[in-house]
C-alpha cells in the first residue's frame, strides 16, 4: 500500500496516508477529508483537483495527457509540476508521493 503525503498550500499541515493502489490522488484526499475540490468528481472537466507534485517526485509520473494540460491551463498557482489529482493513480512505485495543495482553486468546469 503505497504512502501519499499532503503538505497544505502554507506548510503548515502535513497529512501521511496509506493508501489503496488504483485509488486516484483525488479520491484518497476525499476519503481523509483533506480539501481537494474535484467538483466535477474525477471526470476531467474541471481543474479544481490540482495539486503541485514535489519536484523529486514528478518524474515518477507518466506524462500529463493533452487534455489535462489544457485543463491545467485553467488553474490557480500552476507550476511546471502541476498535476491532476483525478488523474494520478496510486501504485507501489509512487510510495512516498509528496504533493501541495494550492492556496486556492479555479471552479470552472467545462462542458
């Protein structure tokens, strides 16, 4: 069961799960209430499940699809390791992953 660590947007908190393989990042934050919107609840329409992988970790990733990137067009505090969190799928080789919450997020879903 690989770990996942969210950091809020100030630092401050910092939340270590276990968590399922398969699971997406964004429902994990949903299962331990941490505050990752998804407001169009995993589907890829929105960006408000944005998260800021940590720069040692963003290699561990697949490459964003096209159509994540033009989401991530649609986010608040986008940095070159800005990801979805819909689109992040726990495995064993992502044990350890460390993302940021960012301080805000943009609801726009598109249709």
């Amino acid at each position: 069961m690989p770990k996942v660590v969210f950091v809020s947007a100030d630092g401050q908190k910092r939340w270590e799960i276990d968590a399922p393989s398969g699971e997406s990042l964004l429902a994990v934050a949903h299962a331990n209430d941490i505050d990752l919107e998804g407001a169009c609840e995993g589907s890829m329409a929105c960006s408000t499940c944005h998260v800021i992988v940590d720069a040692k970790d963003i290699d561990r990733l697949p490459p964003p699809s096209d159509e994540e990137q033009d989401l991530l067009d649609l986010a608040y505090q986008v940095s070159p390791t800005s990801r979805l969190g819909c689109q992040i799928v726990l495995n064993d080789k992502l044990d350890g992953l460390t993302v940021r919450l960012p301080r805000r997020a943009n609801n726009l879903l598109l249709d």
